[in-house]
C-alpha cells in the first residue's frame, strides 16, 4: 500500500513523501496515529498544495530577511563598554549584547543569528555577518567604545 506521510517517521521517511508500506502496518500503525494518508488523487492534489503553500511562505520569509538586510547595510552600532587600564575591556561585548543594541534601534534579531567565534575583549571597530537566512546574510558595523 502507498501512503503519504503526515510527519517524520524513522527509518521510513520524512513528511510529505510517498512511502510504500505493507497493508498491516498502514492500517494499524500509521493511519490511526495520523502519520499518514492512504495515497488517492484528492490526498495527492492536497500534498502538492501544501507544498505550494509552503514554497511560497517560504520565499515571503527570504524577501522579508533581503528587506531587513537593505536596512541592516548601512547601519554601524556603538557599544559602549567600560575599560581599563590600556584600554582592554573589564567584560567583554557578546551576542547578547550586541542583540540588545540592535533592538534598541528597533531591529528584533536572534542572539544566535549573530555570527561572532568568541566574545569581543577589546576596543575597536568591528564587521560582524548576521544569519537572517540560510541563503541571506546581512553584514553589520560595530564600534566598541570607552563608557
């Protein structure tokens, strides 16, 4: 028997694909749990349609990200952070931070979108890339300056 499957079902496929499975394990395990439809024209006509509906969610969230990224261009931040002696940094500026200064300026990004290896420990001026999609990535400035 051919089915669809609803959801992501180990060791035999991920959802929205078309599965060949024996009668019983259809009938009694797939179908009553709902993580799959029995394979007819109207149930393949609906999966082509979510897909469509999908695929076009999905290139409305990348033009959004491309708009955010226009406007993430030419935009540098200034962070201010307390110092020491030799101007060396008694903290240092993380995601988090540089997160909470760009929603201050009115941009909601994920901390973990930012894409920065290890804490900034020092004064300076700095680029960062920021993951806004997985095929979008906007590149910001960052000062970091003596409070």
């Amino acid at each position: 028997m051919e089915v669809i499957l609803n959801q992501d079902v180990d060791k035999l496929g991920k959802a929205g694909t078309i599965v060949k499975v024996k009668d019983g394990f259809a009938r009694n395990f797939l179908i009553p749990n709902n993580l799959a439809v029995v394979l007819t024209p109207a149930n393949l006509k609906k999966l082509e349609q979510a897909k469509q509906r999908k695929l076009l969610q999905l290139q409305e969230v990348k033009k959004k990200c491309e708009e955010l990224k226009e406007k993430l261009a030419g935009m540098s931040l200034t962070i201010p952070a307390l110092t020491g002696e030799e101007d060396k940094l008694f903290g240092s500026v993380t995601r988090q931070d540089i997160a909470a200064a760009l929603a201050e300026e009115g941009f909601e990004i994920d901390k973990y979108a930012i894409m920065l290896d290890e804490p900034i420990k020092s004064l300076g001026i700095y680029e960062l890339p920021i993951n806004l999609h997985p095929e979008v990535l906007a590149k910001i400035k960052i000062w970091v300056v003596k409070k």
